[in-house]
C-alpha cells in the first residue's frame, strides 16, 4: 500500500506541476499577446469611466 501511494503521489507531483506551467505559459501568452492590447486598455479605463 505505502509504495502504490508513492507512487501515486509521484506521479501527480511531476504532472500537476508539468500541467501547471504549461497553464501560466498560456495565461501568459494571453497577457501579453499584441492583439489584445486595446481590449486590456479599454479594461483599465473602466474604473475611471462615468458611465
């Protein structure tokens, strides 16, 4: 039973973290894709809006 759990606990270490970076890479393309630069500017400026 205490080696099923390591490994189990293995492997979800070494993949969760694999999963993880690869989702902060993807948030981070997003970010900071070009494209989207007037749409977060345009988000930034709502706050300040009187509409």
């Amino acid at each position: 039973m205490n080696e099923t759990y390591r490994a189990v606990a293995e492997f979800a270490q070494t993949w969760g973290l694999i999963y993880f970076v690869g989702i902060f890479l993807c948030v981070l393309v997003y970010a900071l894709a070009p494209s989207r630069k007037s749409e977060f500017e345009h988000a930034a400026r709502l706050p300040l809006s009187e509409d």
